[in-house]
C-alpha cells in the first residue's frame, strides 16, 4: 500500500512541477505576446477567434512550455516514485498529453502545433522518466 501511496504522490507532485513550469513559461510568453487590451479572456468565443490571429512564435512559447513542463514533471515522478522511474516519467507524460489534447481541442491550434505537441509530450515524458532513471544511484 505505502508504494500505491507513493506512486500516486509522485505522479500529483510531478503534475504540479509542470503546471508550475508551464504557467513560469506562459508568463514570459504574455510578456512578448500581451492579450489585447479589452480582450476577456474567459470567453471562449473571443479566445478562439484571438488565437486565430496569433502569429507563429507564441505557438513556439506554447510548445517550449509544454516540453520543459513536461520533462519536469515526468522526472519529478520518477524520481520521487521510488521504483519503475520510467513507468512514472510516463504516466505524467500520458496524463500531460490528454491536458494537452483538450486544450487543443477548445482553443484552435494549427496543425503543426498539434503534431509537434503531441510529439513533445511523448517524447518529453520519456525523456524525463529517462533523465531520473539515469540520475538513480545502482545498487
């Protein structure tokens, strides 16, 4: 039960790790790619018609995001999950993509963001559980 117990809190903590990153990297990107003034942004309608006219580089800030959130959760988890490292970096990955996909699927993204997205959490998952496994001190 205490290695569920673990598993579960390593995979939450490296959920937060990358919502934190994630959130860290949009800030940067509102900062080069402000919201126009009187835009609300809680409507889903203006957003989606906004995100239309968004040019190329705030789709890349997007992208960064979601690979360095990635990797930093999928190796926290696998750090902290005190067994099967990549089995951790790839459930964080996994539940990554999924948040990923839904976001994609309310706001209109280009398709090359969807490929390139998609390939970023597979790969940044793995690459995370990856990283941690390596890091681990055999025995």
């Amino acid at each position: 039960m205490a290695a569920i117990a673990r598993s579960v809190l390593a995979v939450l903590t490296g959920m937060v790790v990358a919502a934190l990153v994630v959130a860290i990297v949009e800030a940067i990107s509102s900062q080069i790619y402000p919201l126009p003034r009187g835009l609300n942004a809680a409507d889903p309608v203006a957003m989606r018609e906004y995100i239309k006219t968004l040019p190329a580089g705030a789709f890349v800030f997007v992208l960064i995001g979601w690979a360095l959130g990635t990797l930093a959760g999928a190796w926290t988890a696998a750090r902290l999950a005190g067994h099967s490292p990549q089995l951790h970096g790839n459930i964080v990955g996994t539940l990554l993509l999924g948040t990923g996909v839904a976001n994609m699927l309310m706001l209109p993204h280009p398709a090359w963001v969807w490929i390139l997205g998609v390939i970023t959490f597979v790969a940044c998952g793995y690459g995370g559980g990856r990283l941690a496994a390596r890091a681990r001190p055999s025995v």
